[in-house]
C-alpha cells in the first residue's frame, strides 16, 4: 500500500513538474497524521506560513 502511495506521488509530480515549470514553484508538503510523533501543531504551522506566502497564479501546493 504504502509503495503504491510513493509511486501515485511519483508520477504526479512528474506528471505536474512540466505543467509547474513556467507558472511558479511547486511546493510538495506530507504531514504524518499517524499520531506516532508530537511535531504536528509545529508542521500545521510552518505549512500555514508556506501557504500564506505563496504567490497567487504562480504557486502550485
């Protein structure tokens, strides 16, 4: 299950990089929502601050 999750993410990003390349940058950002780590409200903020600094109409998340 979890090589056929790396492998769908692969191929998007391949699949997306040449759609991304001229409109901006592409930010890709997993969270762990497994609970086996007590990082999470430090990740939720860090990609809150990722979102609100990405340019509008240039930017893929």
């Amino acid at each position: 299950m979890r090589t056929l999750q790396l492998v769908m993410i692969t191929l998007f990003v391949l699949a997306s990089s040449s759609i991304c390349q001229s409109a901006g940058n592409l930010y890709i950002v997993g969270v762990d929502e497994s609970g086996s780590y007590t990082m999470r409200p430090k990740v939720i903020k860090m990609v809150e601050r990722l979102i609100h600094s990405l340019e509008p109409g240039g930017d893929t998340l």
